[in-house]
C-alpha cells in the first residue's frame, strides 16, 4: 500500500526499454522529416543569397548636408513665440504653412537650444506641422540643421541659420529595450535570455538576406519562404531545445507558412495589389525597375505573421504535453480533443490581436478613410486599406489552420514516447523541466503528482483510505 508513491524523491521513474525504444523511434520519423528539410532549406538559402551588387541603385539621402551645413543635436534651454521675419516666413520649411497655423498671422515658434557640443544656446526654428501637432518643451532633445556656416544658396541672406529636423529618442528607446529585456529574463529565465538571442539572429537573416533579395529582384515568394523557414528552425530550436516537443511545433509552424505563402501569393495577384499611392512604393519603383513592389508586399504577408504563427504553434504542442501528463491514460482522440478545446480560445484571442495589431498600426489611414464618408464596403476594399485587410485574413487563415495539424502530430509523437508499464509511465526527458510546474499546479489545489503525471488526492484522504482499508 502506498508503494507507488514517492515522498522524499521527485517520482520519476527511469525509462524503460520499451519507452527508450519508441521514443527513439518518433525521434527518427521526426528527423527523418525535418533534417532533409532544413537541409533543402539551407541550399536553397544559399542559392538565393543575394550578390550585394548594388549597381546603378541610388536613393538621395534625406539628411545628407550642403558644404558647411551640418546637423547638430541639444537640449531645449527655452520656448518662444515671435512674430516671424518675413525671410523666416518665405523659408522653404516654413511657407505658405505659417498662415494656416496662425490664423493669417505671422507668429513662428523658436527654442533656444544648448548644443551638445558645446556653446552659446541657437534660436531654432520648429517646424509649423511639429508645433502644431506635438509642440516642443524645455528639456527636450532635438536635432536640427546648423546652417551658420554654410556655403552658396543655403547661405541665402536673411534665411534661418538653425531649422528643427527630429527628436532625439536615443535615451527613451535603450531604457524600453533594456526593461523590456529584464522583464523577459525575470520572467521566463533562461528560456527568455536565448529567445532574444534568437531575434536578434532573426533580424540578422531579414536584413542581410531577405531584404537585399528583394531589391536584386530575387523571386519573392520563395524568398519569403526560406528566409522564414530558416528564421523559424533557429529561432525555435534555439529558445526551447531540441526536443520532440519542439519539432512538433516546428512542423505545425512550417505547415502554417506553407499556408500562409500560398495564399498570399494568390491573394497579391487577384486583388491585384500593387502599392498604388504609397510615397515609399513609389520612390522604390523610380529607383529601380527590378524592385517589383507587388514581390515586396507579397514578402510582408508571409513575414507578418511568423511571430503570432509560432506563438500558436509552440504553445499548442505544450498544451499537448501538459494533458498528457495529467492524463497519460487517456487516448489519442480524446487527448486531441482535449487540446483543441485550448487551441479554439487561443484562435479566438490571436485573431483578435492580429486585427487589432494591424488597425493600430493603420490608425492613421483609418482616421482619413473615415472622414472621407466612404461606405464601409468601398473603404474595406479601397488601396489603402485592402493590404491590411489582406494580411489580416491571410494570417488569421494560415495560423487557424496550424493549430489542428500542430495538435494532431503532438498527439502522435506524445503517445509514442509516453509508455505506461505496469500501470505507470516512464518519464521522458522531455517532460522533466515541466514537473516542477505540474507539482506547483498539483500543491495548490493539494494534490501530489505521482510518477505516471496523475494527481494523487490530499493526504488526509489518504490516511483515511489506508485506514478504511486496515479496517
């Protein structure tokens, strides 16, 4: 009585061969599925590796200066309101604007600015939009174009020798980039230090491979395809391990990117997508006739959806694992059942934060859209607002579908590695670092979780069962 429990031990039992054997067993179906692919991924990566001949590409840089013209950074010492000059007023940056800021008048806003690199504070100029919009305030750091000594026409007599270009948002991103990071760490420990680790390796494949693919005209969906495969293989197998719970995900993701890429590619053609009346789209068109802008919004719908697709993903073969663990009884289809039951709540709430993810991020073409007084049906459908709506519906579709795949091959691999022998079941590997949870989970609900991942009743229940049972 009672041998089946464990008290000063953590309860494992040592696998068993049968348990060894076909564990190793869905180790080998799961690589014999995945190496062959990240191998075709990898040789694919490198055939499409983009040359870096940028050759008769060339962008005028918006901040590149005129001899003697520079562009200095400081700290707003004061804030003013004049009455502008009338060579302010005809500056280039200032204009006709002044009027409609003011009224018909001609007040102009000037901070006096203490240059970082040291000096008598300058009278800048803020543009009428920022005044208008935003303002500036004492304390604030800005930069902005030092025309004192400048040469030629931007030396025109009477022009402003100081004009406002930007905020200077060094010091405000590094704190959110350097809290967001403690947050992740503290939270989810190691597991968290590698995830960021793996964005940045992420970030790495976009920029140097994905994004100079497209502007040499590489074929876009493939692209799309193995820059995103490859950023999935490492980011997941780096932030979780290589395990099978991992290469269940793994697959699910790949699925749901097979998915995605397909009908993205067909919704660019049919709805015929093209990037008319983008400013961005434009001047990449003008640049370059091998920069197709329907490849690059094609690129962005797959792109888009890769984080929520893995968050889904990855947390389904968990859930999976969990269930399992509590209930390493219960068969395959009620297991799967079971998980779906969770997947169903997670597809409500991700489609909900990728609509939303994308309406704030268009918020300011929703606003125009909406004062224009356009039925909903036309505005949904017109060129501003189609390749949200797109990406919305090609990503909620491709992550939908992820999950049942993702959980019927969960289901598969956990019933093969789990054996239950003599009425109880061999512990994996894999299930190790999530028996402190089960035991947390277990210890406030005052329960015990034994070897096979049941829960044992509180043990006043079970003294007075040993009891009964010595009566």
């Amino acid at each position: 009585m009672g041998s089946g429990h464990s008290h000063g031990h953590t309860g494992h039992l040592e696998p068993t061969a049968q348990s060894i054997a076909a564990r190793r067993k869905a180790n080998r179906i799961l690589a014999a599925v995945l190496i062959p692919l990240t191998l075709l991924t990898l040789a694919a990566m490198a055939a499409l590796w983009p040359s870096g001949n940028r050759e008769g590409l060339t962008l005028a840089n918006p901040y590149a200066a005129a001899p003697g013209v520079t562009f200095d950074t400081g700290r707003i010492q004061r804030v003013v309101t004049e009455s502008c000059s009338p060579a302010t007023a005809q500056d280039p940056q200032q204009g006709s604007q002044d009027g409609a800021q003011n009224g018909g008048g001609s007040q102009c806003t000037f901070a006096f600015t203490e240059p970082d690199k040291g000096g008598n504070p300058v009278k800048v100029v803020i543009n009428p939009d920022i005044a208008k919009s935003h303002g500036v305030r004492v304390g604030d750091n800005i930069r902005y174009l030092n025309l004192s000594n400048a040469q030629g026409a931007a030396a025109a007599q009477g022009s402003p020798s100081y004009i406002f270009v930007d905020f200077v948002r060094t010091m405000p991103i590094i704190l959110l980039a350097v809290l967001y990071a403690l947050v992740v760490v503290a939270v989810a420990r190691w597991r968290g230090l590698r995830a960021l680790i793996g964005l940045v390796g992420a970030y790495f494949v976009l920029v140097s491979f994905m994004l100079p693919g497209l502007v040499e005209g590489k074929p876009p969906l493939l692209l799309a395809l193995v820059g995103s495969t490859v950023i999935m293989i490492g980011v997941l197998y780096f932030a979780h391990g290589f395990s099978a719970r991992t290469s269940t995900a793994l697959l699910g993701t790949i699925f749901g990117l097979g998915i995605t890429a397909l009908l993205a590619a067909w919704a660019t053609d049919a709805a015929n997508l093209a990037g008319v009346g983008n400013h961005d789209a434009a001047t990449l068109t003008n640049i370059s006739g091998s920069i197709s802008i329907s490849g690059i919004i094609l690129c962005g719908l797959i792109i888009s959806g890769l984080g929520v697709l893995n968050d889904v993903t990855i947390t389904q073969s968990s859930a999976v694992w969990e269930l399992y663990e509590l209930a390493p009884a219960t068969s395959a289809r009620k297991l799967f059942t079971s998980a779906m039951r969770i997947g169903r709540d997670h597809i409500a709430s991700t489609v909900y934060t990728i609509a939303f993810a994308y309406a704030g991020a268009a918020l300011p073409v929703l606003i125009i859209v909406m004062l224009y007084d356009r039925p909903l049906g036309e505005a949904l459908t017109s060129a501003e607002l189609s390749e949200e709506v797109i990406r919305t519906l090609v990503g909620s579709i491709g992550l939908v579908l992820a999950i049942p795949v993702t959980t019927l091959i969960a289901v598969l691999v956990v019933k093969a590695t789990g054996i239950r022998t003599g009425g109880q079941t061999a512990v994996t590997p894999d299930d190790v670092d999530d028996t402190g949870a089960l035991a947390a989970a277990a210890a406030v609900a005052g329960e015990t979780p034994t070897a096979d991942g049941a829960l044992e009743p509180p043990a006043e229940t079970r003294r007075g069962r040993r009891a009964a049972q010595r009566g």
